[in-house]
C-alpha cells in the first residue's frame, strides 16, 4: 500500500503496534526474571524496569505479577503450538489409530516441557500462586490446564468408539491416570521425570481401561 503521508509532515506514531511490542516485552521480562531470580524475587518494579516500560503501564493492563506471568506463559504456550504446526494456536492430539503410541507421545512431550527451565520456572510460580490465590488457581485452570485435558478426553472418546477403551470408562477421568501422576512427580521432584517413565505411566493406565475379553 502506497505511503499517503505528506512529505514533511511528521508520523502519528501508532499506538497498537507500540502497546504490542510493550505487551511483548513485558511477556519476556517476567519470564525471563521468574527463571533467574524465582517467583518471590520477581517484582512489578523489576519486570518494568527490564522491559523499558514504566511502572504503570504494567498496572493498567494487569492486577498483579501473578496475572502478568499467566498471561505471559498462556502466550508461550501459543507460540509453541504455532511452531510445532497448530495453526491458530491450538495443539492438536494425534490420533494414529494406536491409541497407546498416541498417548506416549503426548506424554514424553509433556515430560520435556515439564523439564525445560523455560517452562519450568513459570510452571512452578504459577501452581504455587494458584494455591494462595483462588481466583488465580480457578484462572490458570481454565485457561492452561482444562483445554490442554479436553484434548486427551477428545483423544479417549475417539478411542472407546473404536473399541479400544471400555464402555462406561469416563474419559474426563481415565485422563487422571496418566496425568495426575506425571504432575505429582514433578511437584515433589520425588524420582526423575523421564520418557520411560511416561510409557509406564500409559501402559499401566491402559491395562484397566481396555476392554475386559
């Protein structure tokens, strides 16, 4: 599209794409600053300071830094979606028609995100918050948590009509078997998160989902 301004005559700066490289920088800031000094150490002040913005700007689009790290971390999980081919930004489960190799994908996927400092970190400060912070916790569940379980229901209602999943299962909580104990290992860092362990966790949860012969 042609430039229509005048010659001579000064920009109008634009606003939107200033608030979105702001926005941008703020994600990254607090990201960034809960990877290298923890949750309890990470402060409006600092996340403004490290992002070029001032302290204000933070407080007229979020409540707290608990509400800057949700945002910032639902983006992350965007990007990656995109990345890895979700197109709009939504992650899609692969069904093959071998439920327990989909499942164990997923799984080790999940294992390495559990892992990388870059999820970590957010990760943690986030299900600690949640604790304290009600609303936060209800927040952080629907936006991160539930979407990301409504894909393996998805996944298991595929499979118990193809009859790989016993009738009368509910797959809302069949999904609990495989997730709740990767969660509860990796909160209490009681033993290594690791692929096999992901695998164990299928294989086990799929001996009593199966149909009974």
């Amino acid at each position: 599209m042609a430039d229509t301004a005048t010659p001579g005559t000064p920009r109008t700066p634009d606003s939107t794409r200033r608030s979105e490289r702001s926005r941008r920088a703020i994600y990254e800031a607090a990201l960034s600053l809960v990877g290298e000094a923890g949750y309890a150490r990470t402060t409006i002040e600092g996340i403004a300071a490290r992002a070029g913005v001032g302290k204000q700007t933070i407080y007229r689009w979020w409540p707290s830094k608990a509400a800057v790290l949700l945002e910032a971390f639902v983006d992350l999980g965007e990007q990656a979606a995109e990345a890895a081919g979700g197109g709009d930004g939504g992650y899609e489960f692969p069904d093959t028609g071998d439920l327990a190799a989909d499942l164990k994908a997923v799984l080790r996927a999940t294992v390495d995100e559990l892992v990388d400092p870059k999820y970590e970190a957010p990760s943690r400060a986030l299900t600690a918050a949640g604790i304290v912070d009600p609303a936060l916790g209800a927040e952080f569940v629907e936006k991160l948590l539930e979407p990301s379980l409504q894909l393996y229901v998805g996944r298991l209602r595929a499979a118990q009509e193809a009859g790989d999943v016993r009738e009368g299962i509910d797959p809302r909580v069949a999904v609990e078997l495989l997730v709740g104990p990767l969660s509860h290992r990796w909160l209490l860092r009681t033993l290594p998160l690791t692929h096999a362990y992901a695998d164990a966790l299928v294989d086990c949860a799929l001996g009593g989902l199966a149909p009974r012969r």
